[in-house]
C-alpha cells in the first residue's frame, strides 16, 4: 500500500491512541456492558443526557461514569451537544447499535483479549501461546465444545456472523451441479448441512470435523429430523490419518482452510484430490485479504489472523487468493470458477487437474 503523506502532529496522535487502545477499548466494553451506550442511544431524541441523570438512572457513581465519560469524548465515541448534555457520535453509535461491530467486540474481549497479552510467546514459538487463558487444548478447535458459554457463545457468533450470509448464495451454487451426496469438511454445528436438506429434499450430507464438533452437529442434524440424510466421520486433519472416502459429487469447506497452515492445507487438498474422480467438484469458500474491496474489510481479516496466532493454532491465517491458489495447483487440483460472493467472500470451484 502506498505511503499516504501525514503531518507530524497527527502522526504522534495516532501513535498515542495506539499506545492506549485497550483503554479506550475497556472504556467501550465497559460503557456497553453498564447499559450507558444504550442509554443515550434511547434518549437521543429527548435532547441528549447530562453526567447526573445517567450515573442516576443507571447507579453508577459519579467518578465512574466521569472517568468513562471522559475517555470516551476524547476518543469520539460520546459528544456533548449545545445544551451541555451528552449524544452518541457516529462511531458511538456503531459502537451501540451494529451488529457487526458488536460481534467483534464480544469476539475481541471474551475470546482474544488476555490471550493476545502473549502474541510475542506465539509469534516465537509457532504455537498458540494465548490458548491457556481459555483452557488447556493444543488448538482451540478441541475446546469449541469445552469452553465458557460466554467465550463460546461469541466464537460462535462471530464464526457465524461471516459465513451465515453467504449460504443463500452458495446453496444456488451447490445444487447447481445436483450433488447426491456432499461433504461438508468442518461442518461445526451442522448449520450449512441443515441447510443443504432444507434446500434439497434428496441430498445426502457427510459432516467431517473432530470428535466434539461432530456429536453437536449431529445432534443438532437429529433436532431437525435429519439424523437419515446427515452423518459424520470423525477426523483429525493434524493426524497421520487423513483419508475420506470416495464418492462425493461435491467437497464443501467454508472458512476451513484458514485454520490451517501452508503445509498443512496443501494435505488436506491432497486428501480430497485423492478421493475425487473427474466430475467431484471441490468447492472453497474463503474471505481473501487481497479480494477486499474495502480497507476496513482487510483490516478485519488481518486481525483475525492474529486470533489464528494467538488463540486457535498458532500457525494459520487469512490468506491473500494467491497464496490458496498456489497450494491448490499444488495439490493437483485446478479452479474452474472464481466467483466473488457478496462483498467479503470468494468460492473457488475445483475439479481434478488434467494432469493426474
Ligand atoms: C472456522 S470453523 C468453520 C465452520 C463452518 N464451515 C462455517 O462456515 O461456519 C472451522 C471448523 O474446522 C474444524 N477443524 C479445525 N481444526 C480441525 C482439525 N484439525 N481436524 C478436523 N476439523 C477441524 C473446527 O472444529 C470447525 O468446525
């Protein structure tokens, strides 16, 4: 990215609000979770709020509140109108309000936040040093099914949150090719199974994930009368064991491969290159950091690569589109469509090279 030109004196202010960023962030987690967002939000319309009234309504004491209020201003998440009474700005009122913004922030402080406190231990030792904080498993993916309800609640809503909106789209792509039976690798909870039976009345659905993602999923499939048409096969990618079965028309994985280093991908495409015949299609659907339009996008998923370091593996991360592509010619695989999904995501369609 170029270098954009900028004067000193903003230079020194952004390092400063870098330098206290998990204040300002603590402010704003604290604010929310107090209900004093929420509450200027609801009385924005009555001409704004004063200190008195909110640490009143809200039974938080006045040196709280101020210190809150104060961090708050400064960072430009609370103004003060021309009565001298406090108003949500714009980013005050993203910080309420989006449904995005909130997922991340909850996926920030319940999931990440004191785990990152060790991303130098992570980026040194190639493991996910931040783990401990949450619970003690080599990667998080064993602890999905384990952890706090908080911390599971918001992994889940965030893991959600970015592959949810896109399944209408896939789901016409999918059954564009009439799969019989489908594989869904990291299948989770089941959801984009549940899905693929909604949509088709004869599909059936192999689920493979590790062994406490899979008896979820599966319950979940049984709670939807699904338990004749959705099964599952436990698997460990990171073990030596890594063979699926033949006879999928279509080998599904959305937002997998990040989990995964370089080396450890280009496995698992082997694994599925070897279990397909000339019409399986393989179909990938990830969120690029070099297919974003938006700054604010790659920001995002740059971020996510550091929960990847700290938190899930310590060696995976959102990968650029031609870092994937590599690895799927690698494998012996080649992409028959590149299709951009809504504004984040790109689903390869692969199929077995002519090579083999
Ligand atoms: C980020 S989630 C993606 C979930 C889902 N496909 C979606 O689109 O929302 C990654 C999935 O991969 C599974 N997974 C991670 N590491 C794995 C491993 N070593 N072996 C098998 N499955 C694994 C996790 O349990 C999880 O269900």
């Amino acid at each position: 990215m170029p270098k954009k030109p900028i004067r000193a004196v903003h230079a020194l202010e952004e390092a400063q609000r870098i330098a206290f960023a998990p204040f300002v962030f603590q402010a704003t987690i604290t604010l929310k979770r107090m209900g004093v967002l929420n509450y200027i939000f609801e009385n924005c319309n009555n001409g704004g709020v004063d200190l008195d009234t909110i640490a009143e309504a809200l039974s938080i004491s006045d040196y709280g509140l101020g210190v809150l209020m104060e961090i708050a201003e400064s960072s430009n998440i609370v103004c003060k109108n021309e009565g001298d009474k406090y108003e949500l700005t714009k980013t005050g009122y993203f910080l309420t309000c989006n449904k995005m913004t909130g997922i991340n922030l909850n996926f920030t402080q319940n999931v990440c936040y004191q785990g990152l406190f060790h991303l130098q231990e992570a980026i040194e030792t190639g493991r996910p040093a931040g783990l401990k904080e949450l619970g003690h498993w080599p990667t998080i993916y064993e602890g999905l099914s384990k952890m706090a309800p908080d911390t599971q609640q918001s992994w889940f809503d965030f893991d959600h949150h970015y592959s949810d909106g896109i399944f209408d789209e896939a789901l016409k792509i999918v059954f564009g090719h009439a799969p019989k039976l489908l594989f869904d690798i990291g299948g989770n909870t089941g959801k984009f199974a549940i899905q693929c039976c909604n949509y088709d009345l004869e599909v059936r659905v192999m689920i493979f994930d590790l062994p406490g993602q899979l008896s979820k999923a599966l319950e979940n499939a049984k709670n939807k009368g699904y338990e004749n048409r959705i099964s599952g096969r436990e698997i460990d990618w990171l073990s030596q064991n890594t063979e699926i079965p033949q006879g999928a028309d279509i080998i599904w994985m959305c937002q997998f491969l990040d989990c995964f280093s370089k080396q450890e991908i280009l496995k698992i495409l082997t694994s599925c290159a070897a279990s397909m015949d000339i019409d399986t299609r393989l179909l990938i659907m990830e969120t690029f950091t070099d297919r974003q339009k938006f700054d604010n996008a790659r920001f995002i998923l740059e971020a996510t690569s550091l929960y990847f370091t700290t938190m899930a593996n310590g060696n995976s991360k959102m990968y650029k589109a031609a870092e994937l592509i590599e690895l799927i010619d690698q494998a012996g695989l080649e992409i028959v469509s590149d299709i951009g999904v809504r504004e984040l995501h790109t689903l390869f369609v692969c199929k077995k090279s002519n090579r083999n």
